[in-house]
C-alpha cells in the first residue's frame, strides 16, 4: 500500500548538470545524500523538476540506474514515466529499468487536451500495463488541462492506480477527491506553498520542488503537519514562505537549482530552453536565503 510507504515529503529531484550541459553524477550522488540525511521519505527521479524534456532516453535511464545505485534502498525512489502520447508511455514501461522503483508517477497528457474520457482512457491502459502502481498527476498549469475530481474518483477505482499527485492548487477540487476518495488511496500536494493547508485538509503529504533545497526544514514542517502540530508547523512553514514564490517567478528548476548553487550542491546550469535566473531575481534569492539562514 503506497500509503504506508510513501506519506511524508517526496522530492521531485533535479537533475544536475556541469558547464559543458552534461549530467553531472558526481553532484547528483551528493544531491540525494543531502536529501537523505534531510530526511526526507522517498525520492522521485525523472519528473518535471529533473528537466525531462530536454533529456534523451538513454540519460532517462542512466540517471534511474544511478539514482536506485546512490538511495541503496535506504528510502523509496517513485519513477516520472508519462506524456502525451500513449503508446510511447506503454512502451517506456517495458524499456525503463523499473524493478527497483516504489511506483510510477504518470502526469496527464500535455499540449493535446484530450477530453475527461480521454485521460480516463490513457490512464487506464497505461494501470494495465505498468509492472508498478500508478500515481497520477494532474498539473493544469502545465498540461493545459485540469482533471476533474470525478476522472480521478473514477480512476481510483481501477486496479494498479494507487494515488495521485495533485498540483491544481484547486482546494474545492482536492476536498472533493479527499471526501470520495477509496481509504487506500494515496493524496499528495504538489504545491510547496498549500501543503501545510492541504495535508490539514487530509493529504498524506507533498511531492516538493522546495525540499531539493531546504529538505530539513521542510520535511520537518510536513511531519509536524502530519502529527496534528500544526503551530510548530506555520513556524517553519514561514521560514520558506518568500521562498516559495521565488522558486518559480521565472522557471521551475531555475529557482531551486540557484538555492541549491549557492549551497555548493551543483552548478547553476540548465538546458535551453531554460535558463539560469536572472540577475535581479537571483539578487533576491540570495538575499532570502540569507534570510532563512538567520531565522
């Protein structure tokens, strides 16, 4: 059940790259015992975050072999294996080096806008053919389309389809899935900045951008959410709050890989056609995090 083994702070890992735009394993082994030792509960290789667009399927898969190599089974490792067509998805499943993952996180189809039946059908065929159990993810500010509650009640109740990240930032909408939702059926945030909010309203926790950089602070912000003690919570929550804006004000990885660059942790580098933050907005990210350094 991915409830036992996947509440708490999941981090959505960035891929580390050096000045000549090549994946950088040395500072990736460092990365992942950063997060290990900051206690986080499970890793997901290969989502947004890690720059998949621009990563060919031969990098895809030495970065999973190197990441089940580095975690040695010390925490879970959730595998991103989506898009928008299908096919490709289904035969990825058969391609990746999966037998060492928890799970997969599938995200909805992007850019075609396929109807609610359509994400029903597409998630149904890939539960039928996944070796893992699925985790859906539904992120409309990227896919350009939402997925209702009721296509996500409905996947629910297909075999293999465990849980859901949920990123619409829509508490209507995650109240609703909450409320209907099976008893085993993992609900994780996917905003850093709404999940003290949503795990109070009954999420099991966060799949984080923020924790690449901040794993301390932020999974002892979730547990203590977790644990109902939601006063010590709002105290470290708030250590992060300009944080959070600042992770995306230009692009998602460029905000957490600057937060991670001043750390020593990587090189501030990314692929077009992404870019490294800008001056300015760089000046106020380091000064916040000088900031929460100090409090």
């Amino acid at each position: 059940m991915l409830k036992k083994s996947l509440s708490g702070t999941g981090v959505a890992i960035v891929t580390p790259f050096n000045s000549q735009h090549q994946i950088d394993f040395n500072a990736l082994a460092n990365i992942i015992e950063f997060l290990i030792q900051g206690g986080v509960q499970y890793i997901v290789s290969l989502g947004t975050t890690g720059e998949t667009p621009v990563l060919d399927a031969a990098e895809k898969k030495d970065i999973l072999q190197f990441t089940y190599q580095q975690v040695a089974g010390r925490i879970p490792v959730v595998a991103g294996i989506g898009g928008n067509n299908t096919r490709a998805v289904i035969e990825d499943l058969s391609t990746y080096p999966l037998e060492q993952a928890t799970a997969i996180l599938s995200v909805s189809p992007s850019y075609n806008k396929p109807s609610q039946e359509g994400i029903y059908q597409h998630y149904k065929a890939i539960a039928e053919a996944s070796p893992l159990p699925v985790i859906l993810y539904n992120v409309p500010g990227r896919t350009a389309r939402n997925m209702l509650a009721s296509t996500t009640l409905r996947l629910a109740e297909l075999p293999n389809i465990d849980g859901i990240k949920e990123a619409s930032g829509l508490m209507e909408q995650c109240a609703l899935i909450l409320k209907e939702k099976p008893a085993d059926f993992l609900v994780v945030s996917g905003e850093d900045a709404l999940t003290l909010s949503q795990i109070a309203a009954g999420m099991d926790g966060v799949i984080s951008v923020a924790a690449n950089a901040f794993p301390a602070i932020f999974s002892q912000m979730v547990q203590h959410c977790l644990h109902n003690e939601f006063a010590l919570a709002q105290q470290l929550n708030n250590r992060l709050l300009y944080a959070y804006d600042l992770l995306f004000v230009e692009n998602n990885p460029a905000g957490v890989k600057a937060f991670m660059h001043l750390q020593g942790l990587l090189e501030n580098q990314l692929r077009l056609p992404l870019l490294p933050l800008s001056k300015p907005v760089f000046d106020q990210l380091t000064a916040c995090w000088k900031e929460i350094n100090t409090a």
